[in-house]
C-alpha cells in the first residue's frame, strides 16, 4: 500500500537527497536540479510524496504544462499535464510502487484537473521507464531534445469514460 501526501518544507532534505542518489542521477539528464523550496509552492503543480508504512520512498510531481511558465513543453494545448516521478529510496524499486504513483498522478491529473492529455520525457535509454509507460498506456508521441537530454515524449490521452 503507498500513502500519498503533498510535499511540504519539512521534505526539502528528502527530496534533494533522492535527487542526488545515484540511481535516480542515472535516469535524470542534464536538468539543472530542482529548486524543491519553489517547487513545492507554485500553483500550477502539485509534489507527492509517495510513502509506505509511514515511510517516503519517492515523489510524483504533477503539472500543468501549459501554465509552466519556463515553456519547457513547448506550444501546448490547455489541459496538458505532465508528470515527473522517481522512486528515492533503492530498496523501493521493483515493488510495485511505481505503478501506483502513477496511478494516483493519471487519476488526479483527468479527475481533479480536467486534463485532457498528459505528458512524460524519459530519456531515450531508460528503456526500463519507457516499457513501464508504454504498460500503463501511454503512446510514443516522438523524440525530442530538452537542453542537453536526448528524450522520448510519451503521451496518454483523457480516457473517454471519464
């Protein structure tokens, strides 16, 4: 079972030291690092932590693509989300937990904020990450190069259910 709570300052720590753990250094890129003390605050996303037993062991960052105000996604529509999510703690992975954040993300991004589609940037190699995706449903939109990192862009479309 994974418990999922809004970031908060008190996290900071925990989040920079998954930032810098190697495993999650591996699947990052050349991004500059996350400047957790703004990242928590802005309205135009929402940080997870992901916690089992009362215990954290990654995050899930939810946002609003279009409001991102870097346009790192480029021209998108409104109602495009992205995610970000990384498990922090190494006797986490390959437990099933990320599927679960994910889940959590997907349902919070078309239930509570309308989305109409959502985004996600593996990198090229993490062909780990970009079969998990594909698992979950999410379509090769292509390759594209943010700064430095050469990525796939994966997308899910709002399921016609909701």
């Amino acid at each position: 079972m994974v418990d999922l709570r809004l970031a908060v300052a008190a996290d900071i720590p925990t989040l920079e030291r998954w930032e810098a753990a190697a495993h999650v250094v591996a699947i990052s890129g050349d991004d500059e690092p996350w400047d957790w003390s703004v990242e928590i605050d802005v309205p135009w996303q929402e940080v997870w932590i992901a916690e089992v037993e009362g215990r954290g062991i990654g995050v899930v960052v939810l946002l609003d693509a279009h409001a991102e105000p870097s346009g790192y996604w480029g021209d998108v529509s409104p109602g495009t989300y992205a995610i970000d999510i990384w498990i922090g703690e190494p006797d986490a992975l390959h437990r099933g937990y990320g599927t679960l954040m994910m889940r959590h993300a997907l349902d919070r991004a078309f239930s509570e904020h309308d989305a109409q589609e959502i985004l996600i940037d593996p990198l090229e190699t993490n062909t780990d990450a970009i079969g998990f995706y594909k698992h979950l449903g999410f379509m090769e939109v292509g390759p594209r190069r943010f700064g430095t990192d050469d990525c796939l862009v994966l997308q899910m479309d709002r399921p016609a259910r909701l």
